[in-house]
C-alpha cells in the first residue's frame, strides 16, 4: 500500500546489524544508531488547523511494532510532534495482507482491518478523522521487500478532552482500542464516515500529501480484508485466538 512513499535510511544489512542485539528500542539513548536510521512520516493534517502530525516509524520491519493501547502514539511516543492542540489519539492497524509472517517466531498485532471509533466524531462537536496508509517491509534475499500495510487513522476536535472524557464513560477498562462499547457495526464502513464528511484522508497521489474530503469514489482504503480480532496474535506460523475462551483452550491442549 502506498509503496511509492517508502523512505529507506539504511540497507538491509545496516538494519540487520544493528538490531541483532537490540531487544527494545527505549530508551532511545541505548538505541541511537537504530533512531537514526529510522524515517521520519506525515502521518496526518488537521483539518481544523492543518497542523501537521510526523512520526518516526519503523518500515523496514515489524520486529518493534507493539499492539494500539492507549492512542498516545503509532510507533513510540518520544518519536513524533503532533503539533496541534486539537489532537485526540491516534490508532493503528498492521494488515499481514495474507502473508504469514515467519521471519518472526511470535507477534501481538491486533486488529487488521482499520475502522472508525464513534465516540470520538460525534455530530455536536467539530471532530473529523484522518487516515493514511504505508507499507512495512521484511528482508528477503538481501533486500527491503514491503509486504505488510499499516493503516493509520487520526481523530481531531475542537473538545478533545471532553471527547476522551466520553470515552472512559463508556468502558472502565484501561485499554483504549478493545473496550466493550467502542466499536460498532457501522466502524468497519469507512465510505460511509466519508459521505458523512467525518472522515478525511491523506492524498498518496499528490504532492505534498494534501488532505481530501471526497469524492467518496476516490477514497482509496475500501474492501480491506484481514482479521477483526483484537485478541488474535501470530504465534509460529498461524493466527491463535487470545481471547479468554482462546486462552483456556490453548491450556487445555497445552500448546
């Protein structure tokens, strides 16, 4: 997905090297090499000031990526400049488009298919959303080779503190992406939060990525398939259910 706006910084051996022993990357003062070599991204604009929201974020790889929890951040929070004060969070979804990823032995991904959140573009406060999307790659024969898609999605308002206010009325529980209440039906159809001039996107064939309303019919992100669990993970080359029932039954058969 948008593979024309893939930035490389290192070769593959430069990246191999240096993560050989890198087990995480915080704090960043014990990950210099690795942060410099890490591009930086326009994630998203904001419609009500156009301020633009960049991150450093690593697509070489999906060695470092962790699952969305609280929306603070896609890649890590030290990272990024968000640069606006109308900035509510930020969710991400990595989509394996099929391919398993067997370079690692076990990975957290969470959902793959990217949606809405109502709660946070709701129709009696100015909000809006922005997603844009980049490719993740993984080396194969000595080369960067994108394979994976990360899909982005940005929610700004003129309230974002009564916005998040809203939120935790609707779920006690501290993660922000998996709580009971959030995610209905109508979340996976994104045309339909376009129509509804909700939902804004980063132009990927225009220079200088400018934000577009619509048409609909332009809206580039449509019919994406993957898995809609949270509770899935990727675990020595399949998929396993992590829910509670998902859980127990892997102690049962003690896997």
């Amino acid at each position: 997905m948008n593979q024309h706006l893939l930035k490389v910084k290192l070769t593959p051996a430069e990246y191999q090297a240096i993560t050989a022993n890198l087990v995480d990357v915080e704090p960043p003062s014990r990950a210099t090499d690795y942060w410099r070599g890490i591009p930086d991204y326009l994630v998203a604009r904001c419609p009500l000031c156009n301020a633009t929201y960049t991150a450093k974020l690593d697509t070489y790889s999906l060695k470092y990526w962790l699952q969305p929890i609280y929306g603070r951040a896609i890649f890590r929070r030290h990272a990024q400049a968000i640069n606006c004060s109308h900035f509510v969070v930020v969710h991400h979804f990595i989509n394996l488009n099929g391919v398993m990823p067997t370079e690692l032995e076990y990975k957290t991904l969470g959902c793959e298919v990217p949606h809405v959140i109502p709660v946070f573009v709701p129709d009696d406060v100015e909000s809006y959303t922005v997603m844009h999307a980049l490719p993740i790659c993984r080396v194969e024969g000595g080369r960067f080779v994108p394979r994976y898609s990360l899909y982005m999605i940005t929610y700004y308002s003129e309230d974002p503190a009564l916005l998040i206010k809203r939120r935790w009325q609707i779920s006690s529980s501290e993660v922000m992406f998996v709580s009971r209440g959030l995610v209905k039906k109508e979340s996976w159809d994104l045309p339909r939060w376009v129509r509804a001039g909700k939902l804004q996107w980063l132009d990927p064939e225009s220079l200088g990525l400018p934000l577009r309303t619509g048409p609909v019919e332009a809206f580039p992100y449509v019919n994406i398939q993957g898995h809609k669990e949270n509770t899935n993970i990727y675990r020595n080359g399949k998929w396993q259910d992590w829910s509670f029932l998902g859980r127990l039954k892997w102690l049962i058969r003690g896997e």
